[in-house]
C-alpha cells in the first residue's frame, strides 16, 4: 500500500488522505504535542521542566556555561526573527 501512495502524484494521494496522513507519508509518522490523548504527551507539561532541568545542571557538570548558551540563542532568534520578542530574556530569567 505505501509502495502505491508513494508512486502516486500529489495532487492525487491527496484525494485519498487527510493532511496528517500525508504529512507522515512524506515526513514518516510522529506524535504530535496535540495528541493529548496519548499519556506521554499529555504529561508533557509536567515531564518537559524536569527534562531541562536535569539537561542543564548535567550541561554545567560537563563544563557547559549554561547561561551563555541560552543567551546566544537568545542573540540568535532575536537577529533571525526581528521585530519578536520573547516572553523572558536570558537575562530576566537569570
């Protein structure tokens, strides 16, 4: 069945898929942070800040300086993205 949705143009796979169905032909299948009816996306909320957290003190453990790396990103989405601003900065969160 791929074999065939892969052959066909499209215009006309997309006559027998939806749009999630042929974002994961072309990308391959992935969840989705909107699929709240799957448990480990719905516990993301609560999982995602001890994630980072524990990311960042094993990054300063490993010799990282955790805060200029944020504040390089932080330099980085700023040029990238003019006129954007961010909810805290780097230095606000420090």
């Amino acid at each position: 069945m791929r074999s065939w949705l892969v052959s066909l143009p499209a215009e006309e796979a997309a006559k027998v898929l939806d749009e999630r169905e042929l974002n994961s032909l072309e990308f391959g299948a992935r969840e989705r942070v909107t699929d709240t009816h799957l448990e480990q996306i719905r516990d993301l909320p609560t999982q995602l800040p001890i994630l980072f957290a524990n990311a960042a003190r094993r990054a300063r453990e490993a010799g990282f300086d955790v805060w200029n790396c944020i504040s390089l990103t932080h330099t980085r989405w700023h040029h990238s993205y003019p006129g954007q601003t961010h909810a805290t900065t780097a230095t606000e969160a420090r």
